[in-house]
C-alpha cells in the first residue's frame, strides 16, 4: 500500500516534505487517537481543537490548573499567557487574542451542552492582581446562568481527587464517537479508544460526585468575588493613608524642626512609605503558568 501510494505521489509531483507527511498518515490510518505536536512558538493549538468543538454537542471539562479557557477573561487569560517561560512577549496579543477567539463556539446556534469542573483552588490562586480575580469570578458568574452550561467548583474539602493526574476535555458529537482532549507543554493528544473514553467518563462522574451543587458553586464564587473586590478597596484606601502620611512627613522634614538624624530617619521611613503608597509592597500573588 504504502509503495502505491508514494508513486501516485511522485507521478502528481507532490515534494517532498509533503510526501513524507502524507505516507506518515497513510501509516496510522490503523491506529486510533492522534498526537499533535507543535513549537513554543505556536503554542496555542487550537486549530484542530477548535474544528473538534464546533462540531461537537456537548463539551464537558475538568480543569485542575487555571480557569477553563472557553470562560476566561481578556484579562485573565492575559496574565496566564504572560507568564508562561515559553511565551515570548510580541506572542502573548496574538495568543490572547486566539484564545478569545475560541469562545465563538458559545455563539454557535443551537449552541452545544458545556459542563466544567473546576478545582477551588484556581479561584482562590491570585492571577494577574485582585481586580483580575474579581472581573474573572464576576464572568463565571454570568456564563453559570446560562441554561446550556453547568459550572460547578471541585472544594479543597473533598482532599485528594479522582482527576488529580490532570485536566481534561472529553467532546461528544451527534454522529461520531467522543474524544479525548488532553494538553501539554508542547504536544496535545486526543484519545478515542472505546476504553480510554469510558475511562474518563468515569473520572467525569465522579468529579461530579466530589462537585459542589450549581448553586453551592454560586454561592461560593459570589463570595470569593466580593472578597477580592474588598480587599482591592481596602489596598487602595492603605496607599492614599500611606500618601497622605509621607506627605506630612516630608513638610516636616522640610521645616527643619527636627534634628538632623531624626530627619535622616524620618526621610528613610519616607521613602518607605512611598515604595508602600505605590503598591509594589503590596503586590499581589500569581498563580503559577499553566
């Protein structure tokens, strides 16, 4: 077969990377699944994810790491990308903007059944700064009314967890078999063998048993949203009190009423509070890349 097929290939003049490419795929035409494996450079591999998803009925996902991609903010998503050690910042925009992009799917008409997992964690690990955090549970919110997605949090009390070996994305389709969508660094594979699909729909189910309620879920994220948004409000009434004082200090020190070493000290606390009223001793935790 495989002979046939290169001299069809030659008599088309097909060159030669493409030949190889094509004879590669003649091989695993027995095989069920597929690698896909990419540079750093082009690490955001939705093409063939994207082309899965809009052809797909039902896209359920349990997510361990960040917020899932198909809910997250411009903002959000930004401070993921960003950090990452293999995004190079004149690539960061374009992956934003091709992450985004992939939400279209919730525009699709009738629009697919979406059901995500995800681990409380994610919610509580600051990304990007508090106003991220905020702006991104308020956006969970919204999508959790929606009739065709189900939103539901993994609580740190449920201890160890049946999907702990990672994140995954199991799509189902109205005429073909469900596939496995699984992601790397630089590789992503998709699983379609019957034992390997019945394998994590097991693992989905018993996310679901570990799950908090929808409105439980709501509950907590509505919480978690307003004590970001406090305590965004809090850090910002701290830097204009710290202002205020080290403004009232320099008019001190400038008067001369002090002696020259209380002032020394005075000017040194100053400067203190300047670094402190800026916010760069205040700055917030980040969540590690995904």
């Amino acid at each position: 077969m495989e002979i046939r097929i290169r001299e069809i290939l030659l008599v088309c003049n097909v060159n030669r990377d493409e030949r190889e490419e094509l004879l590669r795929l003649s091989r695993e035409l027995g095989f069920q699944g597929w690698l896909q494996q990419y540079d750093h450079e082009s690490r955001e591999q939705p093409r063939t994810l994207v082309e899965q998803e809009a052809k797909a009925t039902s896209c359920k996902e349990v997510q361990l790491v960040t917020i899932p991609r198909l809910l997250q903010t411009e903002s959000y998503a930004r401070a993921v990308i960003s950090r990452g050690i293999n995004a190079s910042g004149k690539r960061v925009e374009l992956l934003v903007r091709t992450r985004l992009a992939r939400q279209d799917i919730f525009l699709r008409s009738p629009p697919p059944r979406m059901a995500f997992f995800v681990h409380e964690s994610i919610l509580r690990a600051i990304t990007g700064d508090r106003v991220i955090m905020a702006e991104q549970l308020h956006h969970l919110l919204r999508y959790s009314v929606r009739p065709n997605v189900e939103l539901r949090v993994i609580p740190i009390s449920a201890g160890a967890h049946v999907a702990q070996t990672g994140s995954f994305t199991l799509l189902e389709f109205a005429d073909f078999t469900p596939i496995v969508h699984l992601e790397g660094e630089l590789s992503a594979a998709f699983l379609e063998q019957p034992h390997q699909i019945s394998a994590y729909q097991r693992l989905l189910s018993t996310s679901a048993d570990s799950a908090l309620s929808r409105d439980e879920t709501k509950k907590m994220i509505t919480t978690l949203a307003t004590e970001y948004t406090a305590a965004t409000e809090c850090l910002a009434e701290v830097g204009s009190s710290m202002a205020e004082i080290a403004a009232n200090l320099r008019r001190t020190i400038e008067s001369g009423a002090v002696p020259p070493k209380a002032a020394a000290r005075m000017a040194a606390f100053l400067e203190d509070l300047a670094i402190r009223a800026s916010g760069e001793a205040l700055a917030p935790e980040t969540a590690d890349p995904e």
